[in-house]
C-alpha cells in the first residue's frame, strides 16, 4: 500500500525510455531541467529555488528559450511545497500526466508543427488471487469483511504493490489474509476487465500455488470468514461467481493434463 | 494513446468500489459531493461555482462539516479551469492521488484514530508483443526507429489503450506497424519489470497470433524495418534479446505439446 521513497536524484519524467546526459546548463534566470533522449526537458520544483511572487517571470523567460531551442515535450515535476506553481503552469497551457502523493506531473507539448507523442500513464491496477488446494482436495477460500457482493467467497488476493513480483504478490497476500504459507507452483489464468478502480482497468493474475501449512488464523480486519472447502463444493456454490469457478476448472484441466505455466526471474538487459 | 474522453457524470474516486447513493444533501455555503460505500465523499470542481476567492472559505466550512460527520476520505477532483484551487487544497492537508489531462484527483483522510487505507492509484504499464508466425515458420519481426538497443529485432508490439482487450491490442500494434492482418492464437507469456516508464512497473504479455495477410507495409514513423524471419535465425540471431528468443521457445513447445492458452469475454456480475 506505501508508496515508494522518493530519490532525491532528479529521475525526469521517464527513467526507462530517457538516457540522462547532465542537467541541461541553462542561461541565467531560465529554469535548469534533464535532458531526455526525445529532446525533452523534466524540471523537478525541489531542484529550484524560485518564490512564488518570480515564478511567472522565471517560467516565461524559460518558455522563450525552450522554444528558441526546439525543445519539445517540457514536464514540471511539482512537489506539495510548490503547489502554488500549478495554477500559473496551467495557465501557460500545462497539463496533468500523473501524480502520487507528494508530486505532480505537467506537461506541456512545444512543437507546433508535431502533434504531441507522449503516451497516457499507467490506467491498469493489477491484482492478484491465489488458488490454494491442498491434498484433500480443498481450496482456500475467503468471504471479505466488504465484499462487493455480500458473503460470497472467493480466492485470497489483492492488489500487487508497487515494484513487487505478482508471484510475491500472491504468496504475500495469502499469509497476511489467512496465515497460511505457500509457494508457486503455476500461473492459471488472467482476467482483464475495464471500468474498475479509479477509472483504471483491471487485470487479475490468477497462480496456483502449493500450501506448506493448513492452520489459518485469518486477518480480522480485511477478512470475515476463511476456511479450506472441498473443490466440489466450490464448483457449486451458490456465492462462488462462475468465473472464479472457472479459474479452479482451467487449474483442474492443467493438472489431468500435467501442464503448469512456470515463471523466471531474470536481469534485463537496459533496466 | 488517447485519453477517453471524460463523462459528464461525477463519478467520484472510485466508480468500481463505490456504490453510489445520491448527491449528498450538504449544508448551505459547504461543498456538495458524491458520498462512498467507504464513507468517504468526493468533490468535482466542474460541479461547483466557487470563485477562487471564496474558496478558502467554503472549505474551511466544509472540512468542519465533514469532521464533524465523520466522514473518512475527502477526494478533490479538480480539472484544469480550478487549478487556483489546489494550493488551498495543499495548505489545508490534501495530497495528490493520481491525475489525467483535464485533472487532478487530491485526497484527504480525515479520520485521526485510524490510519489511511486508500489504495495506490496503477503503478503499472501494460504492454503486449505478438508472435506472429506464418506456415513458413517464419516470424514477423521489427527493427524500431527509437530502440533502445539500435538495430535490435523485436516482436510487434505496444502499450495497451485505456479500455482496450489486451488481444486487440495486439491484434491493432500488429496491423500499424506492420499492415498484417492477424487473429488471436494463444497466450505465449507474461514479463513483469520493475523501473520502467514513469517509475512504473511493466506487465508485457506476449500472445501469439495467426496471420491473415503475408504483405508487409510498415509504419514509417515507428519502424526502421520489418521482415518475415525464419525461425531458427530468429532464435539464433545476435541482435533478438533473450527473453525474446525465450518467448518463441515457449510457444514452439506448446505447439509441440498440443497446449494452447485461449481467452474468453464474459460479463462480469458486478462491473
């Protein structure tokens, strides 16, 4: 749920696809930014020491030259402390990117003659659900304290945190819900789904993984009920939807089949 | 790559979660919101004529009120037209959310004997490569303008559109860079990295998919080349990256084992 601490190093908007020369030397009284290998510029608000009451004068100053240069897409990175560039920004034409808690991102698009070529941020929450099945034959499942339909049972999962591994995910969520530990053993399904949280589209990773304890001492706060239920059972609840259903029917099929869909973890090679 | 384009409709933080209720009846010279299943509410500055010199004031008499009610998280949706709005907001304990190009989402959480649970906005880039092969056992390749590793081959390719199926996604990537006409085949695989673009991570799901034309005609302004590459080149090829290779490994395997990973639509019962 934490976000990740902020660096103090300038990142700019975009770490993986820009190459990071120097901070751009800037002539005197214009703002200094990085240089990105589209020929844009990120400037962060905690780099510069600029008051409110010279702002205007500072970005103008900095516009005409950004222009002369032919630099084009131009990002403000606006921390909470400077949130009284924003309005001055907007109207010099900037707009929203992203933001998270303690920043904003702005952009602005120069080129004239270029229609602007900067894909939208991330609109995907990823999700997780484990489909834990011990030998008996019986699926871990759970009934949410705020289930968007009352009382029905489904996989233990959640949201994959920022920067973690979905497997990690998956396993992680599966003790802090119901205590019991577990290990991969197989991806079974994906569901992508649109129209979800924030506006953003969802897409849920369903693993099979191996149980290492049957004990569950389950989370009182997320959790209302938790128990291990015959595969059976489950297939023909009534408040189990059809396609958690299917997600343990694909996982059924794999294993008459002897098939498992395994994961690697490996170094990229630019990341 | 363009933003959808957004309702009329308040439709507060969370349209996935929430289930709404009414406009809440709010008392006079207080801002009117739309209220949470979490009891939380939230504000569209579109919604609201407030001048920016009144606005100090209607909030402060408003987050008196929503105190007072109990109420939990406070969401601020504020478009660029209210951008003088924000930092009041700021000063009066808002944080930033997550924001698109019209706006800006800001929250506040006001309960002071329980710790915030409002979940990060997508952290999460989602791309799609597609393997298109063709009877010849050749690969549908591409060399791109802006690599990051220049010359390299990689499989056709990228980012998903707000809303988009992830197969038309790839099934749309395929025919603009290329103009091949193609149908889904199968999953192949899913990479998830860490530090990519804009700080995010990034989920790319490899499917393949079968050719309905052979002609190529790529895109100029994305592609440097394009070309049908025999298999076993590909595998052997110095400028294919490993994981690239490792995608046409898995997807040789599966057709040797007879495995295919299909999709399927349905509707979800709640969304």
């Amino acid at each position: 749920m934490s976000e990740q601490p902020e660096s103090n190093i300038v990142k700019g908007a975009d770490s993986w696809f820009n190459k990071y020369s120097a901070v751009e030397s800037s002539p005197e009284g214009t703002f200094k930014g990085v240089k990105d290998r589209f020929n844009g510029i990120t400037v962060d608000s905690s780099m510069e020491t600029c008051s409110p009451d010279c702002f205007p004068t500072v970005l103008k100053r900095s516009l005409d030259h950004w222009i002369q240069s032919k630099t084009r897409g131009i990002w403000f990175k606006v921390h909470l402390s400077a949130a009284s560039w924003i309005p001055e920004l907007v109207n010099n034409g900037f707009q929203f990117h992203h933001a998270k808690n303690s920043f904003v991102m702005l952009y602005r698009w120069l080129p004239t003659d270029e229609s602007a070529n900067i894909p939208p941020y991330s609109h995907t929450m990823v999700g997780v659900g484990a489909l834990v099945m011990n030998e008996r034959q019986q699926v871990l499942v759970v009934s949410e304290n705020y289930a968007l339909i009352a009382g029905s049972w489904k996989l233990p999962g959640g949201y994959v945190e920022p920067n973690e591994n979905f497997i990690d995910a998956a396993i992680r969520e599966v003790e802090e819900e119901t205590n019991i530990r577990t290990r991969f053993d197989s991806v079974v399904s994906i569901r992508h789904a649109h129209g979800a949280g924030f506006g953003c589209s969802d897409l849920y990773i369903v693993m099979a993984l191996t149980p290492l304890t049957e004990a569950i001492s389950k989370c009182n706060r997320e959790i209302a009920k938790c128990e291990w239920m015959d595969v059976n059972e489950y297939l023909n609840h009534p408040k189990v939807h059809e396609t958690n259903r299917n997600f343990v029917r694909t996982y059924l099929e794999y294993k008459r089949l002897g098939v498992r869909i395994d994961c690697a973890e490996e170094m990229h090679q630019v990341l």
